[in-house]
C-alpha cells in the first residue's frame, strides 16, 4: 500500500536498470490472509479487483501474490519468477499466523553480472 514494490523498481532504473526482473518468493496465499472488509477496500480500490480473494472459510482476504504482480506491472517490471509456495502452508518457511514464527524473511536485490569481455 505505501508504494515499496514501485519505489523499488524506481530506485533500481534511477542507478541505471533498464529492464528490471522481478521474483516472487514464498509468501502467505489468500486461503490463510483473512482481511477486514474495511482493511481489504483499500487495498482493492488501490490495485484492482483481482487482489480481492476469501480465505479457507469463505472471509475476505488478500491474495498477496496478485497485489505484488499488480504493482510490478504498474512499475514497468515484469515477474520472471513465481515460487508458488505459500509460507503459511510449508513447513519450509517461517509463518506467524500458522505456527507463530517470530524469525524474518527478506527481499534480495542484485545486478546481474556482465558478459565477459
């Protein structure tokens, strides 16, 4: 909602990226984000219907993986990865709301390295 995917793309072709590639990682899936009606308008309203989902018990909630893929499109970057996973679900992966995980995860952003000369 605060513009962190957008202002990331900005950021990245104001020190030179032309095309920018984006990877969606593991996060947690609509079927486990339960959102307010009065939490999730916004958040429609901002990025489109399709962000709008229900979770596993037939609530509101937000499909996260499309409100990054919304903003994405709307910086100019295109999703060249999806990992399809939800962090609510696998064990893999930290989650507070299935298992009240207090560990973190973070977002990687690199240059790829250029060709040899």
């Amino acid at each position: 909602m605060a513009g962190v995917v957008e202002a990331s793309v900005a950021a990245m072709r104001a020190l030179g990226a032309s095309d920018v590639h984006a990877a969606l990682g593991p996060c947690i899936w609509p079927h486990a984000y339960r959102f307010a009606p009065t939490d999730l308008g916004p958040v429609v309203t901002r990025f489109g219907p399709e962000v709008q989902s229900v979770d596993a018990e037939g609530y509101p909630a937000l499909d996260l993986p499309a409100a990054v893929k919304a903003a994405l499109e709307r910086a100019g970057a295109a999703l060249a990865a999806d990992a399809r996973m939800c962090t609510h679900c696998s064990g893999d992966h930290w989650s507070w709301r299935a298992r009240r995980d207090t560990a973190r995860q973070a977002m990687v952003v690199c240059k790829p390295e250029s060709p040899a000369r």
